[in-house]
C-alpha cells in the first residue's frame, strides 16, 4: 500500500477488529516520514512521507548514501558517529537535527531511529522523522488541550457517535457527583435520570448530523447528590472532527448554573408577586358592597395563589362588637372560589352562614394571634383541625388538599376574619414566601372589607333611620285613598333623602309631599327627617302650597345638606280640587278616570335652599277616579337613558289600570326599578274616591 489510497476492509479483516481510517488524524497532521538505510548507511527504503518532507523521490534516493543526500557536509562527523552508535549498540536515538532539503534549505526535524535485523542477521537503520515545528504545535495544543480539560472549572466530556461517554474532567464528576468510570460507555439516560434525556440525545444527534453546534442550552433536572432540589445547567455541543473532516463524535462543556436559576426563578416570583398584588389593587374594592369585595378577593387567590380559597369574616366584628383574642370563634363565611369544580368547595361554609371553630382548628389560631398559620402538609390529624366537621374532613381528602394556609384579615389595627387558602392540583406546598404574598393581598383587602363593613353599618343605620320617620297611610282621609312606597338604592349605595307624607288637615283637606334632599348617607336622612317635621308643622298653618315652599327655603338654609326638591299638593274634596306648588321636583303625573295619563305643567321653581326665587301654585280640578302620581327622581333616572324617554315609559304603565293602588306601586316598581339602582325612591299615588264612599283601611307603608 501507498500513497494515501484507501482500501476498504474485508470481512474477514472486519471480524479481526481492523477498521480502516480516512486520512486527516494525528499522524496524517505529523506527516511522519520512514526511511530505511542499510549497514553501509545506503538508502533502501523511502516513503512518500519522506519524499514530502525532503523533496526527493524513492527513484532519487535509493541506492544514495543518507548522510550525503541529507546532511550539509559539516554535520558528517556528526552524524556517522551517531549512526554507528546506534548500528553498534542497538539503542535508539531521539533527538532534532538540521537536514537539508532538495531545494538547498536547512529544516530541523525530529528524528527516533533505531536498529532493525533481518531474518538473515543483517542490520539495517530506521529513521522516523517529522517537522520539529508541526511537532511542537502539536505538542503545545495537546498539551493545552490537556490541562484546559483537567483543570477547567467548567464539565468537559467527549462523546462518541453513539452518544457514549468517552472521556469526562473532574469538574464534570464533582458537578453530578459521579466519576468517569460511572460515565464512560454509558448514554446520558442510563447515569442522568433525573434530566430529560430524550431530549439532550435529540440535540445531540442534531449536532452530529448537521455540525451546527448548540449553545448555551438550559437543561433543569437533578443530580445524584441533591435529588430533591432543582439544578440547573447551560450545556453546549459541538461536533468533533478529524482534518480529514471524518466526525469522531461530540464535545460537551457543561456549567452549572443553578444560582442564576435560582435567582431567575426568585425574580420571576418577585414579578409574579407585584403582579399579582398589581392586580389585587385594581380588582379589589370596587364597590362597597360587602359580600363582592370578599368574592373579588377570592377571585384574586385562585388559581394565582391556591386551588381554593374561601374569606371569613368574625360574626361579632359583622355585629359591630371587637374582636376576641382567646377561646373559640363564630366566623361567617362571605365568599368561597375554586379553580375547577371540586368537593372541596362543599367542605366549605356555605356564604352567608355563620359556623363556630373550636380554639383548636387552625383558622381560629389565626384570627385569635393575628398571624398566618401554615401547614405545608397535611396529614389526617391536621385535616381534623383545618375542616369543621369529619364529613368536611372527608370530602377535603376526597379532593386532595395536601397544604393548608390562612392570614389574618387586619384593618385599623383590629382582626376582621382570615383568608383561607388550601392546595390540591397545585402539588407545591404552601412556603414561607406564599405566606408573605398572601399577607399582603389580606392586607390590601382587608381595608376595603372593612370599609364595605363600616359603610354597611352606615347604610343600615341611615336606612334605620329613614324607615322610622316614613309614614303611616292615614285611614282617614276624606275623598282620597293613598299608597306609598320607599325603596332604598342597592346595597352597594348609601341610602338617599328621599321621602312621603301625607298629611290629613283639620278642615278635611290632605296634603299630599313628596321630596328629595340632596346627597346620601345619614346626614341627608338626618336633613330629611328636620324638613318633614317642619313640613308637617307648616301644612297645620293652612298656608297655600307655594307660601309652605317659601318657608321650608328659608329653613333649610341653615341644614346640611342644603338643597332639596320638593313638590307640594293640597287636595281639597269639598271643591273636587287641588292646588300644588314645586321645588325643582319632577312633575307629578294626572291620571284622569277616562282620560290619558300626562305630567302637570307647573310652574317652574328652584330646589329649595337656593333662594330669592319666588315659588307659585297651579290649581287642577281632580274628579272621582282621577289619580295623581307624587315621585322622586329614582323611579325614572338613569345613567343610560334619556330622562324623557323615561318619562314616557312611566305614562305608558299608568295607562294600564290595577285593582288597587297597592298593585299600581309594585308594578311601577317592578318594571321602572333595578335591585342595583344608585337612586332611592319615594312614590305616593292619591285616588280621588266618590262622594261618600268608605275610606280604605288604614295599611302601614311599604318599603323595599
């Protein structure tokens, strides 16, 4: 064989284990040249190596003498005397010596020669030579490539194009705690499995087939060392090639980057929390509605935080009374969520009901220290503590709730309630850091929970307030019948100025007054309760309507609120008629026994308070039958609609007659009213009964 011709290997040289290689390795980059010289130091051999390295061909140098043909004529003492050294003694030389090439340069070449004998007993010198400089480059880079490999604090590993190990460094052994002789012949799969290998040995093959090399590719899995904590790596693959460009399989450096992933994580965590208490602050408190601020915290914690998540509220603090640091505790349900349909959520207190926790469960722990109380995990004996009963215990482990946490719902400085947090599908358990988040979602909504609390207290004690000073229907009232009713706004509204009266006069006339103080709350209810009393002392004066305006202007001056509406009617039966007066109020609406209902066109007159406007009075003849219609503003406003198409729709209902004037108010109310308006309302209708009929029994006022 010559040259560099290749020859594929037979089976029987492939069952003897001989592979045969492309050019392009170590010794293809050396260029070793052989040369053989005989006792006599005559060339008898010569490679084409030896020809490329010194230029001369076999023809040209065999038969020559190798000191004449290599050697400047000053190093042949020098190198005879080595020659025979080795031809004597039998021992090898190494060593560099200047050798002259065809073209007349000197080159310096390693050179090991040693004696070879024949099966005649000859002996004949071999000479192995390369270029000093090729040889020292080599040197240096394996040299370089060995230490970078032995001392880098960054995995290295070698792995053939059957994704086995070949070689690994000691950083890689300390990096998963195992040593080269657990890796080598073995695939990632078979010693990593806590990292997906499938993948990893996926990428690989992609470098191998394409030599486009992965960078600085993310793996997270486990070692030997920690299997219950995540590690992070950042592996690169390159693929590994001969000068020949035959592939010899991969290059892999790994760095651990487990403290860059960690403090990712805990970043990402950080984000998720600021968005999380973000989004809190935006979706929490938006109305003052009690029972929807604690569903929109519920709403905010799952599935951000927890799997189910439930806010209770103390009774006593609900009744207005502080809460207890000690002993059991009665807590009231206000809202429950889930992330999914669960029977967790019917181990919950139903919304709205109030259930009583011995001092041993642990959301009374909470409300009782005003600390969160946490449970990673729980076991039957804790889920006897967190549930109320062995049925919800049940249904909890039905569920699978494995962690449990609840903080405390502080505002103002006093405990409200808790936030009760539990896990199922979620596998993490509650930490320290989920304690922390949720703290601060409590404490956020605890403010606004309380605000709901305290606004309820108001409202009601407004609405308690209002209802005590609205009138009873008197039964005697000569040539009239009368229904009335107030309706409060929605819950999530405080409760208005808005009120009624009927008044029964001395000479057997009524006056009819329907009003509005402007603004809301217990001030505006106050402010309502002074004008009906100095309404009612000013109507026994037997003043005309426009004159009682006049002095309920000069009084209301010195209230708070100081503007209110007003329209004022007195019904005479002797004269079948009625004189009415208003205050920048809506106008009453006539509804004639055999006419079409419309709105009185009275004189306009400013809200009372305003004052220097003079009010004036309209006087209508009102004939058995004729119905008038008093109302505030919140039967017809609203924010959507046009308010004369609403008035329209009034007069369209009231062309339709009821049995009753009790059924004219609920059906007025029913189809005019929202549960959820922002507006109270107080209607009052009057029916003008034929001469001597029998007045209605006398019926207590309804409210809604």
């Amino acid at each position: 064989m010559g040259g560099t011709e290749e020859f594929a290997a037979g089976d029987d040289e492939a069952q003897a284990g001989v592979v045969p290689s492309s050019t392009g390795g170590l010794l293809d980059v050396l260029g070793v040249a052989a040369m053989v010289l005989d006792a006599e130091g005559r060339v008898v051999l010569w490679s084409p190596q030896a020809e490329h390295l010194l230029g001369y061909s076999a023809d040209e140098a065999l038969g020559q003498y190798g000191a004449q043909l290599m050697v400047a004529e000053r190093h042949f003492d020098l190198v005879l005397r080595l020659f025979s050294q080795v031809m004597s003694s039998g021992e090898s030389w190494a060593g560099v010596f200047p050798v002259r090439h065809k073209d007349g340069t000197t080159r310096l070449l390693e050179f090991r020669n040693m004696r070879l004998l024949d099966d005649l007993g000859d002996f004949y010198a071999l000479g192995l030579a390369t270029d000093q400089e090729t040889l020292r480059r080599v040197e240096r880079d394996l040299a370089l490539s060995v230490r970078l490999v032995e001392q880098s604090p960054i995995g290295l590993a070698v792995v053939g194009t059957d994704l086995r190990y070949r070689t690994i460094n000691a950083a890689l052994e300390r990096m998963d705690g195992q040593s080269a002789g657990d890796r080598i012949g073995r695939r990632v799969g078979e010693i990593l499995p806590f990292v997906d290998a499938k993948m990893i040995e996926a990428q690989m093959r992609q470098v191998l087939e394409t030599g486009t090399p992965q960078v600085d590719r993310q793996v997270v899995g486990h070692n030997a060392a920690e299997p219950g904590a995540d590690r992070a790596w950042s592996v690169s693959l390159y693929r590994l090639e001969d000068s020949g460009g035959r592939i010899l399989g991969l290059a892999v450096s790994v760095i651990d980057v487990t403290d860059r992933y960690r403090a990712a994580a805990e970043a990402e965590r950080a984000r998720h929390r600021l968005a999380l208490v973000a989004d809190a602050s935006v979706r929490i408190g938006t109305t003052l509605d009690l029972e929807q601020t604690a569903r929109e915290l519920a709403d905010v914690a799952v599935p951000a935080l927890a799997d189910i998540a439930a806010v209770d509220v103390l009774d006593t603090v609900l009744q207005g009374q502080p809460s207890r640091k000690e002993g059991p505790a009665a807590i009231r349900a206000l809202a429950v969520a889930s992330a999914y349909p669960t029977v967790a959520t019917d181990a919950a207190d139903p919304p709205g009901e109030a259930a009583h926790y011995g001092a041993d469960r642990l959301v009374t722990r909470c409300v009782r220290t005003a600390r969160p109380v946490r449970e990673p995990h729980l076991d039957a004996e804790k889920m006897s503590s967190v549930a109320r009963d062995s049925h919800a215990a049940a249904l909890l482990t039905e569920a699978g709730v494995h962690s449990y946490l609840a903080v405390p719902l502080i505002a103002r400085g006093e405990v409200l309630g808790a936030l009760d947090l539990k896990r199922a599908r979620n596998t993490l358990p509650f930490t320290e850091d989920d304690a922390l988040l949720a703290s601060e979602l409590a404490a956020r909504a605890a403010v606004c929970i309380d605000n709901a609390r305290l606004y309820r207290q108001q409202r009601e004690t407004a609405l308690t307030l209002q209802r005590s000073m609205l009138p009873r229907t008197p039964g005697d009232l000569v040539g009239l019948e009368a229904a009335s009713r107030y309706e409060p706004a929605g819950s999530g509204y405080e409760v208005g100025g808005d009120w009624f009266d009927i008044i029964p006069l001395r000479d057997g006339r009524t006056a009819l007054v329907v009003g509005d103080v402007m603004g809301s709350g217990i001030y505006a209810a106050t402010t309502m309760g002074r004008l009906r009393t100095a309404t009612q002392t000013l109507s026994r004066l037997a003043l005309d309507p426009a004159e009682v305006l006049r002095h309920l202007d000069g009084i209301i001056a010195d209230l708070d609120p100081w503007l209110a509406t007003c329209v004022y009617a007195v019904f005479d039966p002797d004269k079948g008629q009625c004189c009415v007066s208003t205050a920048g109020h809506l106008p009453p609406v006539l509804v004639p026994a055999a006419g079409v209902p419309h709105l009185l066109d009275l004189p306009t007159g400013a809200p009372l308070g305003v004052g220097g406007i003079p009010f004036r009075d309209l006087t209508i003849d009102l004939a058995p039958g004729d119905r008038l219609v008093l109302y505030t503003d919140g039967l017809v406003e609203t924010r959507d609609e046009d308010i004369d198409a609403r008035l329209d729709a009034l007069l369209e209902l009231l062309r339709t007659p009821d049995r009753t004037l009790e059924d004219t108010c609920d059906r007025l109310l029913r189809e005019l009213r929202n549960p959820d308006e922002q507006d109270d309302v107080a209607l009052l209708i009057a029916r003008v009964r034929p001469p001597h009929s029998s007045p209605p029994p006398t019926t207590d006022v309804r409210t809604g």
